[in-house]
C-alpha cells in the first residue's frame, strides 16, 4: 500500500498566538489555529502530494547533505 505512513507534524506558535501545523514530508503548511487542539483535525486529514514530493527529491541537491 502507497500511503503506508503518516506523516510527523511540527507545531510552531505565530506572533498571533495562533498555531501553525506544518507537515514534515512535504513541508507544507496544513493549517493555522488559534487553538492548537484544533490542528488534529487537519493533521489526520491530510495526505501529502506524491507528485509535489516526488519533485522535491528529485530536485534536492543530496551531495550537500552527505557527510564525508
């Protein structure tokens, strides 16, 4: 199965006070609220691109990321 995983959400607190959930594979912002129990709801609901995470790693520079 394709959507084997989900994804981990960081929650960063705005200037605001409102909350934002930001998706660590695609990196994109799933929601803001003001109430950060409130970012669960869009959390589950969300599925990554494939394609807009397909171009992300085929566009990614990962020499600049290897330690030697």
């Amino acid at each position: 199965m394709i959507h084997d995983f989900k994804p981990i959400f960081r929650h960063s607190l705005n200037a605001d006070n409102a909350f934002d959930s930001i998706c660590s594979s695609c990196l994109q912002t799933i929601s803001t609220e003001m109430n950060e129990a409130d970012l669960f709801q869009h959390e589950r609901d969300h599925e990554c691109d494939p394609m807009q995470l397909f171009e992300a790693s085929y566009f990614t520079d990962w020499s600049r990321s290897i330690a030697i």
